[in-house]
C-alpha cells in the first residue's frame, strides 16, 4: 500500500464541493441572472429576453471558447485552475462582452441589462488584473456580484442569496483550488466593484 484511501465524509465533501462548482459555477450564475434581472427591472417578458440575449455575450459564447480550448489542449479544465493559462480567457470573455455591450446599445436594449453588462465587463477587467499576479476567485467574485445585483433589483427579499456565496466560497477551498484568502478577496470584488456600477447606470 502506497498511500492512505480518504476518509468517506472527506470523500462525500469533495463531491458537494464539486456539484456546488458546477452548479454555481460563473457561466450558470450570470445566464441566469441577466434574464432574471431583465425582467426585474422591466417587469416584462421583453426585458427578460433582452437579458437572455446579453448571456450569449457574456456567458454562452466565452464559455464555448473555454470548451473549445480545453478540448484543443490549450487549457487545462474549463474553470481555468492554472492562473497562467487564465489570459487569453479573459481576452477573449473581455472581447466578447464588449461586443455585447455594443451592441445591445445600438438595438436599445432596456438599461437594466445594459448597466449588468457592463458591470460584468468592469468585473471581468478588474479580474484580468488581478490574476496577472495572484489567483483571485472567479467563482466568488460573480456569485457574490449575483447576489448583489438580484438584492438591488428585487429588495432585501433578495439577501437570503448570500448564504449561497459563502457556500460557493466553501467549495472553493474544499477542493483546494483557491485559499481562504482568495475566496474572500472574490466575494469582495463580486460585492464592491460590480454591484456599485450596476446600481450606477441602471
């Protein structure tokens, strides 16, 4: 015997922390809050659509060039756990938002899912930045900015969220792939820089 099976609770965490990673993992969490904010802002079926549209942007296409890279090699996994591969990502994710912002302003998309945008475009650069030397949390960072931007559109109803922050955050350090520091910075960063801009330009 060369080593030490885990214990089973040990075992039965690590697969929580990985079904909560993919649940609530980045891409899932804002294709689900621009339709739902969408509508929260407009109060119609029209905002949320708009909102659906801006996840093409923002989330269906950047993930599928992750998808794409990984499945060439380029990366390592699809939630990008190697910092140094983390650049052209976030190019390319930067790139497309951009587009998105664009040109949902050319079509007159509601302000609601303009300023959202732009908010993960803010997010998304103040990431880029910060992971050019340290390995901030992207699961936090968009699941506390989430959680931010629901309770400034539907109330304080809208804060029972967070509980879910702190378990994204717990699942990140369960698998080991970012310390407590970094959790903490990325819930932070979600919290102080996209929310701010979001309730801005709505």
């Amino acid at each position: 015997m060369t080593g030490t099976a885990p214990a089973p609770s040990r075992t039965l965490r690590r697969r929580a922390a990985t079904l909560v990673g993919e649940v609530f993992s980045p891409g899932i969490l804002v294709t689900g809050a621009l339709p739902v904010v969408g509508w929260g802002g407009t109060h119609s079926l029209a905002g949320a659509g708009w909102g659906l549209f801006a996840a093409l942007f923002c989330a269906v296409v950047p993930y599928a060039a992750v998808f794409a890279g990984v499945w060439l090699g380029y990366w390592n996994d699809h939630h990008i756990r190697d910092r140094r591969q983390r650049t052209v990502p976030f190019l390319i994710a930067i790139g497309c938002v951009a587009a998105g912002i664009a040109v949902l302003a050319l079509l007159g998309a509601p302000s609601v899912v303009l300023a959202l945008v732009v908010a993960i475009l803010v997010g998304l650069v103040s990431t880029a930045v910060v992971s050019r030397w340290w390995k901030v949390s992207v699961h936090t960072a968009v699941a506390a900015g989430v959680a931010a931007v629901l309770t400034l559109t539907y109330g304080w109803a809208m804060a029972a969220a967070f509980p879910l922050v702190a378990l994204v955050a717990w699942s990140r350090v369960e698998l080991e792939h970012h310390t407590v520091a970094q959790a903490v910075v990325g819930v932070l960063q979600g919290a102080v820089v996209c929310a701010p801009v979001f309730a801005l330009l709505r």
